[in-house]
C-alpha cells in the first residue's frame, strides 16, 4: 500500500533554530511528521531511539558536526540506519564539500537557503513510496500578496523568502521579530568572542547570520556575511566587520518599522464610545485607497481610529478578518473583502 505523507517522519538536524523552523513549516504543511535535532550527537540518538524515512542534516555543528554523526549512524547496530537516506544541508556549494559529504556516509546535498522545489525534488527521489499529488498541489497554490511587506523591506527579496516558508506571512513576520531579536547585538558579541580568542565561535555566529539572512531574502547581508566569514577564515581580520554592520543595521531599521506597525496597539477599548452603521461603513470603505496603494502608515492610522470605538456585534466577525489580514500586509485581499462587504451591505 502507498504511504502518505502523514506516515512519513523525517529527523530534522540543525543547530540552528530559526533554521530549523523554516525548514519544518515547510514539511509540515505538506503534512511530514518532523523531529528537531540540535546537534549531530542528539541525532545519533535520536536514530538509535526510533525510526525514520529520511534525515536533513546540517553540516556545521558543534558538539558533533554532520559529517561525523552520519558516520556513527552509519556504524549503529541497527539494520535500517545503513541504508536510512541521509541529506547534506549546508551553505557551501563547493564540488569538493560535496564530495566530503557523500564520503562520510551521505546521500545528497540541498544548499542552503533550502530551496521549496529542490526541497521537494529530493523529497521525491529519497521517499518513492509516498504519494506525489500533495507535493504537486504544494508547489502550485496561490502566491500570497506580498506587495505591501516587499515595500517596506527594500533590502529583502521577500518574495523568496516567503517561499522558504510556504507563503506563511505569520510565521515570516515571526521570523523577523527573533531575527531582530538574535542579532541587534551582532557587532558587540562578534567583537567579544575576537577579544576572548574563540576564533570557531566567531566563525560560526557570522556562518548564522548569513544563513539566516539569506533564508528571510536578505541576500546583501548574506553575501557580504559569507566574505566576512571566508575572510576570518583565513586570516583572523574583521575587516569587512563594518560593510556587514552597516547593511545590518539598515535591514534592522527596516524590520524594526514592520514589525512596530505589526503591533501597533489596535485592541477594542472597552470603554470607547457605540459607532453607528454608517460611521463603521465609513472608516471601512476610507481603508480601500491606502491598501491598494500601499500606504502602510494611513492603513494603520484609519485601523487605529475603528478599534478605538466599539461597534454591534454584527461587526465583529468582519473586522476580525481585516484586521487579520493587515496584520499580515496581506493588502490587496484585505482591500477585496472590504469591497465585497460593502456592496452586499448596501
């Protein structure tokens, strides 16, 4: 009988853990049962603990890299685990680190970034037994609107990057927020760890930043990331140390408005005054311009001026969904349903 997805479980292995996320939201809306795992060691275990039909492992790791720990899967008594599909994920694209990779023990190789359809593409060749429709109508839903996020994220490809999470405008908007969050701080901590002589750590926190980076679309960031990274490398220098601060603090700037917008305060006064039908209709159809041209901060301030009110409840269903979708600079949409409550309130 054909597996589904539903029956498939795949280990998921990353220190990383805004890595691991992207990654997981991916599989899981095609419907894959997924297990994290921190560090190569915990996912030795974790094989050795239960079963699984494919492995995604991260290359560069501490307490035990990918490599390493594919070589003791390899190794462990247990029958499956010698032929259990073990995939490489890493930012190098270099010939020879895949060669590395498939001498250690495995099976292929997904560059980092994960890109969906070679996600999907290796998702095919290594589970034939499940069923492939899912993945078809996966790759093929609808694109999101994006148009207003894109605007105010001018140094992000926000269009790849919310196809790294399956057009999940939350979770994405979740993404920036911990991104700001884990490297607000990033010239500082880089700094420290130079000053204290821990040469892997610094290395391998500007490696997170560009694979971060370049997961959300950062793709400046990431680039100027990697040169700072193959630079310390090889000579211990930081001296492209303010070409990534710099671009890094633009990008936080920018995020920072996104995500202050995001959250500006809209909640129900419980002690605001009874708006009328015709002062709710008013305010509603005073939103339609300024989502449909984009003008993010008008969209807020109008927002703002119908939650400060309250309203029958009749409303409420109705301004539930377009709060929802502004929240989520699903615009255009936003801008649809207004329209379409509207003419049938008439």
């Amino acid at each position: 009988m054909t597996r589904t997805f539903q029956q498939s479980k795949i280990l998921l292995v990353d220190d990383n853990d805004m890595g691991r996320q992207m990654v997981r939201a991916l599989l899981e809306n095609i419907g894959i049962d997924v297990v994290e795992a921190g560090n190569g060691l915990d996912a030795i275990d974790k094989v050795a603990a239960e079963e699984f039909d494919l492995v995604l492992m991260d290359v560069q790791m501490p307490v035990l890299d990918g490599r390493s720990a594919t070589r003791e899967i390899r190794n462990l008594d247990c029958p499956y685990s010698k032929t259990l599909p073990i995939i490489a994920m890493t930012a190098n694209s270099y010939s020879e680190f895949r060669v590395e990779s498939l001498a250690a023990g495995m099976n292929g190789h997904l560059e980092k970034p994960i890109d969906l359809k070679v996600l999907c593409a290796e998702l095919k060749r290594w589970l034939p037994h499940i069923e492939r429709h899912q993945l078809d109508t996966f790759l093929t839903q609808p694109e999101a609107d994006f148009a207003a996020l894109a605007k105010l994220l001018p140094r992000v490809d926000v269009k790849s990057g919310l196809q790294r999470v399956a057009g999940d405008q939350k979770l994405y908007l979740d993404l920036l927020a911990r991104f700001v969050e884990n490297f607000s701080a990033f010239a500082a901590e880089f700094l420290e760890f130079i000053k204290r002589g821990e040469k892997t750590e610094a290395v391998r926190y500007v490696h997170t930043l560009k694979g971060v980076a370049g997961g959300l679309g950062a793709t400046a960031l990431q680039h100027l990331a990697g040169k700072l990274e193959s630079q310390f490398v090889q000579t211990e220098k930081s001296a492209l140390l303010a070409d990534v601060v710099e671009e890094l603090s633009l990008l936080l700037a920018d995020m920072d408005m996104v995500l202050k917008l995001k959250n500006h305060p809209t909640a129900v006064s419980p002690a605001g005054i009874m708006g009328t039908d015709k002062e709710f209709r008013t305010l509603l159809g005073q939103l339609e311009e300024p989502l449909l041209n984009l003008k993010v901060q008008q969209v807020h301030e109008i927002l703002f001026q119908i939650k400060g009110k309250q309203w029958p409840q009749k409303y409420h269903s109705t301004l539930n969904e377009v709060e929802s979708l502004i929240e989520q600079y699903q615009f255009a949409p936003a801008a649809g349903f207004i329209a379409d409550f509207l003419a049938k309130d008439e």
